[in-house]
C-alpha cells in the first residue's frame, strides 16, 4: 500500500450503516403517524413473503471497556434484567397493534451490550415473550453477542434451544498492554473454551471480532491475535478498524491519549499484515471489516449476492423491515428510520406511557431510495450499476466526476453504466461511498460526526 493513498484518504466517513447516515437524518419530515404509515406499508408488502429481521438491544455489562462505541450501560446489579426484559416486550406488543397481525420474525439478533449479561432463565423469558406475540418464521436465522468472560453452556443450550444458530464473540486484542489500555482482560482459554462449547452445542457460526488501531496496539500484536485466533478458526471474524469518536456523549473512549493511538500509517499497516494472515489462512473478504471461511453462510451469500447490510453490519439474507427494540436500537421500514432515546429511564418512562420510545427519525426520499441502493451494493457487493433508468438520478455525471480522481489512483474502475471498486479500493469502500453521499455532500459537517476512514 502506498503511503501517499492512506494520506490522501484518510479523512472523517461514515460507516455506512444506514444512508441517509444518523446525523443527516431530517427530523423535520419526520413524525409518529408518518413512521406508524412506513410501518404498515412495508409490513403489508413484505410480512407474509419473507417476514421481518428482529433486533433487540441488551444495554448491560459489568465492566466498562473504553473502546467501546456502542450504547451501554455499567452496573453489577442483575435486577435490572427482569423490568427491562418486560418493557421490551410491551414495546413488541405495541408495534404489533400497529402491523395488526403478528409479525414472522425471520431474522433475530441480540446485540449490546452484553446480552450474556442477562441469566439464562431471563433470556428465556424474553424468547417465549417474543414467541408468543409473534410468529417463528420457517428459515430463521437467530444469532446473539456473547462476552468469552460470562458466556456459559447454559446461555449456549437456552439460546439453541430456540434455534439460534451463530454467536460472535468479541475478541479485540490479545495482549496484555492492550487490554490494560482498553480496560478489557479476557484470556484466549476463556475464547477457547467459549468458541468449543458453541461447536459442541450445534451453533454452525461461531465469530470473533477483533479490533486494530487500538491504544498501544502493535503490528505484532495485531499478528499474535491473529495467529491465536486462526488456531480456532472461527467461521466468521470482523477485523473493525478501531472508531475514535470521544466526542460521543456517555461512550467512555477514555483512559488513554490520543498519542496512544497508532498513527494511520501504523494502522493500515496493522490491516495490511492482518488481512494477508486471514486471506493464507483459508478467510475470504467479505464487505467492509468481515472475512469468513467458504463454509460459511456469509461467504455463500456473497457468491449468490444475496449479502445485505444493515445496522448490525452484514446478513446473509434481507428482509426489507428490520424491528429494534430496547434503548438507542434502529428501526428500518425501507421507507423510513426511526432511533430510540438512549436513557434508560426515559426508555422506561415512554413504554409505561404506551408512547413509542423513538428519539428521532427519517422518511426517505425518492432520491434516498436510489442513493441508498448504491451504497448498498457497493458496501455489499464492491459495484454498482445505473443500467435500469430506476437506478439514475441527475447528480449522477457529477459524482462520477469526482470518483475520477479515485479511478487516477487505481480504487474503482468506471464503465458506460457501471462501476466496480478494485482489489486496492476495497480498503478504501467507505472513502468510494463518499461522493454518492448527497446529503453529505450539500452539507459538509463543520463539527466532528464520523470516526476517520483508515
Ligand atoms: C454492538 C454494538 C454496535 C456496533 N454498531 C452498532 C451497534 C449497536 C450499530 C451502529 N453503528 C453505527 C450506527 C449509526 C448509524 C450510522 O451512522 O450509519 C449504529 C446504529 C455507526 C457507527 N459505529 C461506530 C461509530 C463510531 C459509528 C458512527 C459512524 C462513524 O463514525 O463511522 C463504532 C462501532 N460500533 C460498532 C462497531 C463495529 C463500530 C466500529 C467499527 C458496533
Ligand atoms: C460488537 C463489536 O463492535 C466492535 N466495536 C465496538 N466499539 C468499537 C469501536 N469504537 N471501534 C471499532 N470497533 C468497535 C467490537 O469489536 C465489538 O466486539
Ligand atoms: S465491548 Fe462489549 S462488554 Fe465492553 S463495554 Fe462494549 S458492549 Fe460492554
């Protein structure tokens, strides 16, 4: 990789997760009834046919990691478990009174978070709360986050027993500096003997994310936790770039000084090392930050481009509406986005109240509806294409225009009514994604929103 490239490209972007991306939601177009009428359309077109993907977010853990970029909350006391379990299902029972049929829940992911932080008895109950209200789809695809430090046969055997079949644990870094650093000591036994009890048990996926950029990673130690983490060959593992976004109210990224980061040139040099580890040892990459093994579901899904990115990263099947449920979760209608708050009283305030716990939200335009599909094909299948006239929009000659210069440096190639990003561009999707961002590109933000692209 050239120096000069990462230098160039490494700027502030989303991750695109969604588009439009959080911050440049348009909460003036947006309200209750108008989401309530997204909701409903997209339930009635696509329910019966493919069913729905359900998230629910288990805010929850005992420790606080301070690299941590998702919505959490730290405390040792397990009673909080049991009224959250029950305001989450009050709020399923509310969306279902808007559908007014249960929903077929076709997808199901915990996420958090720490949902291992809740006993199994009480994820048990969430599941047949769930079940009850609404109605197994026949091709589930149910999959969970589990810390290696308190993940236990018992939550493995409750949760397939309910025909989850894929676990990702998170991994991060392996030595010991590091996860002083990152306020995070979890050892490769715990790893192993979590990654074999999920085989024994009958999960087909088991995954491992590992992060790098950490404070005080190393090129070495990105190779050391690599090289442990191929002796279990996980099916799936997300190799994240580290998101450095303190500015994030209530995130905790702290503990450690911006110098202790590895500059981006270290950083990409820790991808490049572990992406040639991954890629000779049998991994395929997948879409931004994955790899998996050909036996995995993710990598079959690729090769049929049946790949979809959502708000929890890749899935192996879509569903055009995605539930989430409990604190700071997304919701995507297709057709709109709605947030949750992200306190948890407030969250138990709205839900006591019968009021949809939703924070802010987005109802997509014509135009979003076309940007969107791009970004998603070129974050899924690194191409994209404006045969069908569906598929073009007026701003199109300009953002070709400026993907030129990224063509000079050998990211895409650009054709007659196609582009397709190239073996080097891969690394840089994000940076690819950029002039396609319209609402982005009308409204440069002067304050920080995206974590740096490399
Ligand atoms: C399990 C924890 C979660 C991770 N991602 C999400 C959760 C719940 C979901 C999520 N990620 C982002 C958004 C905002 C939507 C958007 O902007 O498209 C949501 C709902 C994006 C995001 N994720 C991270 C950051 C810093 C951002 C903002 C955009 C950016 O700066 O790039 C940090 C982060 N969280 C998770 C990962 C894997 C990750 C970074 C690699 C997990
Ligand atoms: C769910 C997964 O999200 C990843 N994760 C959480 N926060 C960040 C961040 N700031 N940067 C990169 N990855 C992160 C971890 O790898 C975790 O295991
Ligand atoms: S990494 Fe996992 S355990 Fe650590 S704070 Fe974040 S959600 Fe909690």
């Amino acid at each position: 990789m050239t120096h000069s490239l990462v230098t160039k490209y490494n700027v502030p972007g989303p991750r695109y997760t969604s588009y439009p991306t959080v911050p440049f939601w348009d909460d003036a177009t947006f309200c209750l009834k108008k989401w309530k009428e997204t909701l409903k359309r997209s339930f009635q077109e696509s329910n019966k046919k493919e069913g729905i993907s359900l998230y629910i977010h288990l805010p929850f853990c005992e420790s606080m990691c301070t690299f941590c970029g998702c919505t959490k909350r730290i405390t040792k006391n397990h009673s909080v478990e049991l009224p959250y379990i029950q305001a989450v299902l009050k709020e399923l029972r509310m969306y279902k009174e808007v559908f007014g049929e249960r929903p077929i829940i076709q997808q199901l992911h915990l996420g958090g978070g720490t949902p291992t932080f809740f006993s199994p008895e009480h994820l048990e109950s969430l599941l047949n709360g769930i079940f009850h209200i609404a109605q197994r789809g026949t091709k589930c695809e149910f999959s969970f986050e589990g810390h290696p430090n308190n993940t236990t046969r018992e939550h493995l055997k409750t949760l397939v027993s309910f025909g989850f079949t894929r676990v990702c644990y998170g991994v991060q870094d392996y030595n010991e500096t590091v996860q002083k650093a990152i306020h995070r000591i979890q050892s490769f036994e715990n790893v192993k003997k979590v990654t074999k009890d999920a085989r024994d048990l009958g999960y087909t996926s088991v995954g491992h994310d590992i992060i790098f950029g950490l404070p005080f990673q190393t090129k070495s130690h990105v190779k050391n936790t690599i090289l442990k983490t191929i002796q279990l060959m996980p099916d799936r593992i997300a190799f994240y770039s580290y998101a450095h976004v303190p500015w994030l109210k209530g995130n905790g990224q702290r503990g450690y000084r911006d110098e202790d980061l590895p500059t981006a040139e270290e950083k990409r040099e820790q991808y490049e090392i572990g992406k040639e580890l991954l890629l000779d040892a049998g991994y395929i990459e997948i879409g931004m930050d994955h790899f998996a093994l050909k036996s995995d579901s993710l990598y079959k899904a690729q090769e049929e481009h049946n790949i979809h990115r959502n708000f929890m990263g890749y899935a192996s099947s879509k569903t055009q509406m995605m539930l989430g449920l409990g604190v700071s979760a997304i919701s995507d209608s297709w057709y709109g986005f709605a947030q949750n708050v992200k306190g948890l009283s407030e969250y138990h305030h709205l839900i006591e109240n019968d009021i949809l716990p939703i924070l802010k939200g987005h109802i997509l335009t014509e135009e979003d509806l076309i940007v969107r599909k791009h970004i998603l094909n070129l974050m899924c299948h690194f191409e994209t294409s404006w045969k069908n006239e569906s598929e073009y929009f007026p701003e199109l000659p300009e953002v070709l225009f400026k993907l030129k210069e990224l063509e000079d440096d050998g990211l895409v190639s650009i054709s007659q009514d196609k582009i397709k990003v190239t073996t080097t561009g891969k690394a840089f999707v994000r940076n690819i994604c950029l002039p396609f961002d319209l609402r982005l590109q009308r409204n440069k933000p002067e304050t920080k929103l995206f974590s740096m692209t490399v």
